[in-house]
C-alpha cells in the first residue's frame, strides 16, 4: 500500500508551551491507524494541522490527492439557527462530491432527527451530525477524534460494525484518535503511541494483541522493582506488571528482586493502561 498521508518533523507550540515536537507519522491507503495519548497530549493539535485549521511551526504534511479530508471532531460545532437538514444543504455547496442520498441515509440510520436546530442536539446529536457530514462526500482520507464520545451502546454499534466497518471495506484511509481505545482497537491495522509531541511508538495491532503480558509476582524482601514493563497494581508485596514485547518479558521475568513469577496475556485494557503509563504527560 502507498501512503496516503506523510507527516516530516512536525512541530507547533502555543506560546511557551511545546505540542508537537518533531512528529512523523504515514498511513497507507485502505490502512487504520490508532492514535494513543492522554488529554492533552496533543492528538487534536495534530488533527488541526493535518487540516490546515493551524499554522505549524515548522515540519511537513503531505497529502496523495486532493480531494477534502472527513473529519469527525470530538466537540463538533454547526450554525445553532439551523436545521441538521439545513447543515446538509449549506454543506453541500462546499463539495463537489457531496452525495445527498447518503447524508439522508446515514442520518436516517444514525436516527438523526433532521428538522431540529443544531443548538438543541445533545452531545450525542452532535456527534451524529458530524458523522454524517463526513462521509457525505465521499473523502479517501477520515480522521476521528473521540469519534464515538457522547453516543448510546446502539449508536455505538451502528458506527463501529457499520460505518466504519463500510469505511474499512471501500479501503478508505482512517485515523482514529483517542484516550480509550477499546472500542475501536480491533479495527485498526496499527496503534501509534503519541507522547511528548512524538509518535513514541508505533505496534502493529495483531502483534501487540500477541506480545501484550500481564506479570504477576513476589516482590523480594527491601527490594525494589526497576526494570522493564509499569507497575499496574500492587497489594503488599505481590506486583503486577505491564509488559510490552517477548525480549522485555523474559528480562521481567529474570528480575533479580522478583520471585514466584508468572504471567498471562493482558486484556485490552490492561494494553492500553500498560502504554499510557509509559508516557511522559501528566494524568
């Protein structure tokens, strides 16, 4: 697969305050990509400058064709005096590809209610409308930012074995960014970690799913735990240990100041709680 998107050495800070700081990133047509990072970490920053809403300081973002991004905000925002159908007709001069029949279907799927003014849509309302806005007009490329925050367990169902799903199937290029992953990691081909501005690291899904261990053991007497993998809970001198990686497990496992131990693989929430502690933002 080419890439679709190539992203060089990308850096924007506000003020003082460092965001991005040398990023790169790639996703290949047809390809899902996961973007891990707590509040604040800048997931939203990166989004913005991929659309061109910011200015970046300095780096490169290139993109395969020009056709309009899809974009799926996590704080969507429309004109509060109109209508959802209203948003659909106004939108609509703006792509040449906008495809009306769709954005009535997905609404109707999406159980939108067309005649409301945005300014009355919950969270949820919201978010909805802005699903339909971006795939309304066909995009190679979508980014979602908290994509489904604010939606019930059946809309929920709708977007990830439907939409998305759709979306995969057309070999659409998606990225997906968030703080909680476990809805959406089984669609994606990749997970790419950001932390102190930079894709920290980047694992292919299927292999992280493999190479993901939870240990459980003793921690010796006056010792002190320093080796690889973070300390997930302990209770008195029983420790359990997030490792990412076969190499780190057999060194945790070999850890002079452990004893008695054994491991497992970790459920997804263990993985992603396991990336999340190894980053550098504040919780």
């Amino acid at each position: 697969m080419n890439d679709l998107l190539e992203i060089t050495g990308l850096h924007k800070s506000y003020g003082s305050t460092k965001v991005l700081c040398g990023l790169n990133l790639t996703a290949a047509r047809g390809e899902v990509v996961g973007i891990l990072g707590r509040n604040g970490a800048g997931k939203t920053t990166l989004f913005r400058l991929i659309l061109d809403l910011l200015e970046k300081d300095a780096g490169e973002v290139r993109l395969d064709g020009k056709e309009p991004i899809g974009y799926v905000p996590e704080h969507p925002v429309f004109h509060p005096r109109m209508t959802a159908a209203e948003v659909f007709a106004f939108r609509a001069g703006f792509y040449p590809r906008w495809d009306m029949a769709k954005a009535l279907a997905t609404a109707k799927r999406l159980e939108l209610q067309l005649d409301k003014k945005t300014a009355a849509f919950s969270k949820g309302g919201l978010a909805k409308l802005a699903w339909c806005c971006a795939v309304a007009h066909d995009p190679d490329l979508l980014l979602l930012d908290e994509p489904i925050s604010g939606l019930d367990y059946l809309i929920k169902d709708k977007i990830l074995d439907g939409l998305i799903g759709e979306l995969i199937s057309a070999q659409k290029t998606v990225i997906i960014a968030s703080h909680v992953m476990e809805d959406v990691f089984n669609l994606t081909n990749r997970l790419a970690v950001l932390s102190g501005g930079v894709i920290d690291t980047a694992y292919d899904t299927e292999k992280l799913k493999s190479e993901a261990f939870l240990v459980s053991a003793r921690l010796k007497e006056k010792a002190v735990f320093k080796g690889e993998g973070s300390v997930l809970s302990s209770e008195g001198p029983i420790l359990n240990i997030g490792v990412i990686g076969k190499e780190k497990l057999e060194k945790v496992l070999a850890a002079a100041e452990l004893e008695n131990a054994g491991h497992r693989l970790m459920t997804q929430a263990e993985t992603f709680k396991t990336l999340l502690l190894s980053t550098k933002e504040e919780l």
